[in-house]
C-alpha cells in the first residue's frame, strides 16, 4: 500500500510540474501557462482613435479622468457598467471630447498594462515555487521509498511519512489548480481593455 501511496505521489507531482506539458511559450521556459506569453500588449492592437505616444500622456493631471481610469480598470465592475459610465462621461465632454476620451483610454492602457505585467510577473514567481515545492515532494518520497525498504523501520514513522507526503501533494494540486485560474487574468484584463478601447472609440465618432 505505502509503494503504491509514493508511487501515484511522485508521479502526480512529476506530471504537473513538468515544464514540458505546461509551458505555452517554447521561448521562456519559466512560463507556465497555456496561453503564450506576450509581455506588453500594442497600442495598435487595442486603439484605432487618435495616435499618441504610451506614457507620455499626462492624463494623471486631470482629476476627473483620473478617477475614470482608477474606477474603469477595476476588474470587479462588469464591463457594461462601464460601458455606460463612458457613455455617460463622454456627453458631457462637448469639444473637448475627442481630447479627454483620448486621455481616457491612455490612462487605461498605461495602467492596466502595468497591472498586467505585474500579474504575469506573479505567475512566474508562483509557478517558480511550484517547481521548486514539486522538488521537495519527490525528495521526500525518494527517502520514503528507502525507510520502506528498511526493515527495521519503525511503521508508525513510515505511516507519518506518508501522510506529510500526501497532504503535501494535496497542497500542491490546489495550488496548481489555482495557477490554471490565474492564468487566465492577463488574458481577462487584455480583453476588458479591448472593450473599454472599443466603447470609447465609438464614442469618439
């Protein structure tokens, strides 16, 4: 029973730490996530109004914009309440429109590039601890295997043993399955920031 118990623990942890069958981007080989990893995201590919330069636009200094960015960017607020805060912002905006919409999505390409970035950060920090936890288990379970071997090994010890090793893999599975989710919050922060890009362009026309 205890072969079997170590045996199904390294070979749960040997599959679901191994680069090879996680890694989405062949050219960074600490990523861990299906989805290919792409560090910054192209102005082009999210705004079709009015060119400006990222990170060169002050729209920090205008409070009311401000605002607009810290409350839009939050991910807890649906993106069809969004959609109508921008609508309701850009009535009133008259001939400065064009001006402060443009300032608008800046500042939400500016910030939630960032937020981005430092959540794909996070992920590689994670998945490196992963690695590394994945290791410890199969050390473990190596010097288990042995006390098994060992016929003078007392079995209560070996049965403590293998519960460490279980309930360590236990945590290791729902810390993985924790890494699938959060893999996906780049691509959800990608995707809102297409969507507010788009609502604010539209209002531009």
């Amino acid at each position: 029973m205890i072969r079997t118990v170590a045996a199904v623990v390294l070979a749960a942890v040997t599959l679901t730490a191994s680069p090879a069958l996680a890694v989405g981007d062949p050219n960074d080989p600490n990523w861990p996530c299906v989805q290919r990893k792409v560090p910054e995201l192209t102005l082009g590919a999210l705004w079709t109004g009015p060119q400006f330069e990222p990170g060169k636009v002050d729209w920090a200094d205008d409070p009311e914009v401000a605002q607009m960015v810290t409350t839009l960017q939050q991910r807890r607020v649906p993106v069809p309440d969004a959609v109508k805060m921008i609508d309701e912002y850009a009535a009133g905006l008259g001939e400065a429109k064009s001006e402060k919409l443009t300032m608008l999505f800046a500042g939400l390409f500016e910030r939630m590039n960032l937020e981005r970035r430092d959540v794909m950060n996070g992920i590689v920090r994670f998945a490196k601890k992963q690695r590394e936890f994945a290791t410890s288990v199969r050390a473990s379970t190596a010097e288990l295997d042995k006390l098994r071997n060992d016929t003078s090994a007392d079995p209560m010890t070996v049965q403590a043993r293998t519960d460490e090793i279980l309930t360590k893999t236990r945590v290791f599975e729902e810390r993985q399955k924790a890494l699938t989710f959060v893999c996906e919050v780049p691509v959800n922060i990608e995707q809102r920031l297409f969507a507010l890009g788009k609502a604010i362009t539209e209002r531009l026309n």
